[in-house]
C-alpha cells in the first residue's frame, strides 16, 4: 500500500489558482500549518536548550573544588602600604582645599 502525497503539486496547484476562494483557503491552511511546525520546532529547541544549559549547571555544582595549591594573595604588603599612601596624600590635599578653597568662578551670563 503505497500513499501518495504531493504536497509540492498540491501547493503549486493552490499558487495557480490563489485567486479562486478555494485555492486561497488551501493557500492559507498550508501557511497555518507551517508557522505551526515552525512554533513547535522552536519551542522544541528552546526547551532542549534549556535543559542542555540545566545539565551544565548541575554538573558544575557537583564537582569539586581543587584545593592543591592555595590561590595566590590578592595584595601584598607593598601594594597595601602603596595604597593607604594614596588615600592619606588625597585626604591632606582634601584638608588643604576645604582650608583655602579655590576662588570663585565668575557666572558668565552676567
């Protein structure tokens, strides 16, 4: 038993006659059904992808973490005492401004 189905003839035949009401009702179905595959591929797609994302996440909570060489410091004491340096020149230099501040600036729209 063999089924016979011509949907690109089926169509070509709807396209030639797309003027009649019945050409446009077969032209119209073949276009319902086709963003309705398409939907359904999408949401297909979206959801595997999410799930292949989930997979991922989950994966990475259950591995361990690699605890044989600890992580080297984030400052050292040269960097720490450079930077508290910085902050007290800028708080002197904020001292001296709010002592003598600077002179006005005069408003030029008058």
């Amino acid at each position: 038993m063999k089924f016979k189905i011509d949907i690109f003839n089926r169509a070509r035949d709807a396209y030639a006659v797309g003027h009649e009401p019945e050409g446009r009702r077969l032209l119209s179905d073949i276009y319902w059904r086709t963003i309705l595959v398409a939907a359904l591929l999408i949401l297909v797609c979206v959801f595997l992808y999410g799930t292949w994302v989930l997979m991922r996440v989950l994966d990475d909570l259950g591995a361990t973490a690699d605890v044989s060489a600890p992580p080297p410091p984030a400052l050292s004491r040269a960097m720490l005492k450079e930077m508290v340096q910085g902050f007290e020149m800028r708080q002197s230099q904020f001292e001296t401004m709010k002592k003598s501040p600077p002179a006005a600036i005069p408003d030029p729209s008058r």
